[in-house]
C-alpha cells in the first residue's frame, strides 16, 4: 500500500486529447463542411468539405478521414442543417 507524508507532493502527468467534429450540411448546395478541433489549440483544427448531405455518409467519411470508428465518431459530432 502507499502512502503519503504530511505536505509530501506528488506530480501526475494525463494526456488529455480531445477532439470536436462541427458539421455544418448544405443540403441545396450538395456538400458539408467539416471542422475539427484537436485539443484546445487553435492551431490543430482541420477544415473539409465533403460531397455529401445525408448524415450516415457524412458520418462514415469522417470516420475514414480520422481513422476512428462510426461509433466514436456518432459520439463526438455535432450537425448544423441548412
């Protein structure tokens, strides 16, 4: 068992790494747009545009693009429709 002195410090490092996906579907214009985020950096964010409305494909295509699965992609995706 361990324990700890009276004022003893202890670091622990975590790898926090999230992504956000916001898409954005122009059904009238055939396409999505796409942006990801990659933990709170401004400079890790993605922007794509696909050629697709419906949302199980643009869901598979995200996924292909990340490298993730369609589950964890469903988890993190949020839509705006036009």
């Amino acid at each position: 068992m361990f324990g700890l002195e009276h004022n003893q410090q202890i670091q622990i490092k975590t790898l926090v790494n999230f992504i956000v996906i916001k898409a954005e579907i122009e059904k009238k214009q055939g396409f999505s747009f796409v942006e990801i985020r990659i933990g709170n950096n401004p400079l890790k964010k993605l922007n794509f545009v696909l050629p697709v409305t419906e949302v199980n494909m643009l869901e598979v295509m995200t996924a292909q693009l990340l490298n993730l699965s369609l589950e964890d992609i469903r988890k993190i995706i949020s839509y705006l429709k036009n």
